[in-house]
C-alpha cells in the first residue's frame, strides 16, 4: 500500500498545520461539506500541499528519483456535487487527454479529456452521489489487475506461474512461462515489464501479448506446440505497490541494473535464471516500457535499436509489425529510435547497463530491444486498455512469423 503522504479534510483555508494534525482533524470531523483527498492505496502518489475552498493544490512525491518525473495517482472522497480544481504546483504533469479518471475504484478508468485542462490545472464536476474518485496521470496497473488476469487463465494447459524472488521489501515477485512447456521448445522468448514502475499502460499491452499467446487460435496453437516464453510482468515490485516514480532511482534505476552485481533482487533473480532457463535457445528478449509525457517520440510507438549485431532484425520485426498491425494504435518501422540519436547514446547508459543491453550480448539471441508505448496518445489515437491490449495481439501475431520465418 502506499504510503499516505498527506490527508487533508476542509473546505475553507487552512491553518498552518503538519501532515499528522490533519490527518487527526480530518478524522474528528463528521461535517459532510467536508472532503479529503489521499493517496493510501496500492500505487498511490500525491503530496497536497493546501486546498482554498474548492481548489486543491497538490504536486507528485518523488522520493528518491533523481531530477523530475511526472507519475501521480490519488483520489478525493466526500466532495458529491462539488466542481473540484486541481492545481499542480511544481510543473506541468498532466498528459495530453487530461488525467485519467475513476468513478468505481480503480477498476475502470477513462481520459477526461484536455478540456478540461487549463495550463497546470484541471476541473472536475463530483455527481451528486459520488463518494469517492480518483484521478491519476494515466490508467494504473498493480498486482491485483495481475492477479486478475491470472485467475482468468489459473486452468489454462499452457501456462505456468513460478516465484522469481522476493523484492527487496519482501514482496513476491512471479515469472510466467507461457507456450510449450515440456522444456523442449523450439524457440524460448524473454518477455518483461515496469523496469520503470510508473510505465503502467505498457502493462495492458502485456496483457494483450499474454492473451494471444494463450488463445486458440492459430497464433496461440503455434506459440503452445514451439515457444516458451519466460515473462516478467512486474520487475519492479515494491515500486509498483508504493506508487514510486522508478525511473531514474538513485542510485540507479532497475533498467540500469545489468551489469556488474546487481543492486535489486528481481534484476539478480532473473539474470541468474537466464543462464540456465535459455540452454542458448533465447532467440528474442523484449522489455515493455513508456517514453515520456508528452510530444515528439512520446506519442509514437517505436522501438529502441541497440548498436550490436541484433539491430537489423529489430527493424525486420519493425517492418512485420507495420505490414500485420490489426489494432487501432498506428505503428511504422520508420519511428524506431537508432542507436546515437535522440536520448539513445552511449552517455545514457553510463549509469548501468539496461536490459535490452544485457540481453543483446546473450548466446545465439537475434532480437534485443525495447519498445515505447506512449501512455495516452499515438498519433491522434488514444491509448487506454483496449487499444494496448490489441498492440499486444498484434506484438503476438508478429514475433510468430519472426520466428517462424527466419
């Protein structure tokens, strides 16, 4: 659960007070003009700062993140029949489609919108009978949307769930092997997800990968008679459940963690397991991230070339995913981010060695890279659970012909 970093409660100017007297004055209170708003919740991030009648100033918790970043996630309960403005007080952090919105919880959400949005601020309406909602920078993914997912396939021949480790806060962190798993696979694919903790819409097209690979279907029967996929959905785990940025993490981050001893448990585990699990079988190692907030190559979908010998096949699978793309997210080859352009140098990488880095120089691979998702904008398309879920689908139905057909 995150930790509740503040809990305010009135809706007239406050007093000078600390965190722990409104947390006490908000309890006292039983007026029901009054509204609070909290973060203390699985993936949970704000810092309020005060609220003037109904404007909430608040700005996202960056804990130990080196320089800036722009996750937030957190909600206001009590405020029915109240227009709420939220204002960010530090620098712009909201997206392109406004925040994301829930009415029910966190179990679905939508964009609402750039309208609603005025430079650093956004304004919400409560219904007359809203209890509770929450607002976020995009569209959350923690353990219990995985859990969910599993539960939906807990009797599926095809897939098995195994401990990798435990995260450096004792949480359970899973790995997944999906396909044949007889342990004679033709082709073994590495798949993982949240390095970056706060990248959660890259999650939903995970889900899409997963769900393809486990359908019958033509694509799914020939995953389940060749490959085995090996996939890490959560790699940050602690990160995840606190509602950390994750990118940029002094001392390093979990995407700069392949070299040398690493520092996080899940990182370690999953190095350690490669060595064997791969029986120089791996042909294809893909890690699942989002780019930046907003403009440029943050509303593309691309991969990250690499500067070794698996680059020309990052761009052949490019080029397959371009021609047998069936979902709404528009995708082309030409986008792929080469090695030397843009933040993808060698400087960038002198904190540690990321994932992709790492498993380029693995035995007998062909295929190491990232890829981009944006978190809710692709070339004028919405990104949200659907739309990234069906780019999974598509990511599924092309790396069977990229390993199928060399």
């Amino acid at each position: 659960m995150a930790v509740l970093t503040l809990h305010v409660a009135w809706s007239q100017t406050p007093t000078t007070t600390n965190s722990t007297d409104r947390s006490a004055f908000a309890s006292e209170s039983a007026e029901s003009s009054w509204f609070t708003v909290d973060c203390d919740y699985a993936g949970g991030n704000i810092i309020v700062d005060r609220l003037e009648g109904d404007h909430v100033y608040v700005h996202q918790d960056l804990r130990d993140t080196s320089g800036n970043w722009f996750y937030w996630n957190f909600r206001v309960k009590g405020a029915a029949g109240r227009s709420l403005t939220i204002h960010f007080t530090d620098t712009n952090v909201i997206g392109v489609r406004g925040p994301a919105v829930s009415n029910d919880g966190g179990k679905n959400w939508r964009w609402l919108g750039a309208g609603a949005v005025r430079d650093q601020s956004f304004t919400y309406t409560c219904a007359a009978d809203e209890k509770e909602v929450r607002f976020c920078f995009a569209m959350p993914y923690v353990q219990e949307n995985l859990d969910a997912f599993l539960l939906a396939y807990r009797d599926h021949p095809h897939l098995h769930v195994a401990p990798l480790c435990q995260s450096q806060k004792g949480r359970d962190v899973s790995r997944l092997h999906i396909g044949r798993l007889d342990g004679d696979p033709k082709h073994r694919v590495l798949i993982t997800c949240r390095h970056h903790c706060c990248e959660m819409m890259a999650s939903y097209s995970l889900e899409g990968l997963m769900a393809a690979a486990l359908a019958d279907s033509d694509d799914g029967r020939w995953m389940a008679e060749n490959v085995e996929l090996l996939v890490v959905p959560i790699m940050d785990a602690d990160g995840v459940a606190e509602g950390d940025q994750g990118k940029n993490r002094k001392p390093h981050d979990h995407n700069r963690d392949y070299s040398g001893t690493s520092l996080y448990p899940e990182v370690k585990a999953l190095r350690e397991l490669v060595k064997t699990w791969s029986d120089s079988r791996l042909e294809f190692a893909l890690d699942l991230h989002d780019p930046y907030i907003r403009g440029g190559s943050a509303e593309i979908i691309y991969f990250v070339e690499g500067d070794g010998p698996t680059t020309e096949n990052v761009r052949r699978f490019a080029r397959i995913l371009e021609s047998t793309r069936q979902g709404p997210l528009p995708f082309r080859a030409a986008d792929n981010m080469p090695f030397g352009q843009a933040w993808n140098t060698a400087s960038n990488y002198t904190s540690g060695t990321p994932f992709s880095h790492w498993a380029g120089q693995l035995p007998n691979i062909r295929f190491a890279s990232t890829i981009e998702i944006p978190y809710a904008n692709v070339s004028g398309q919405a990104v949200n659970p659907d739309s990234a879920r069906a780019l999974g689908a598509d990511l599924a139905a092309a790396l069977r012909i990229f390993l199928d057909k060399p």
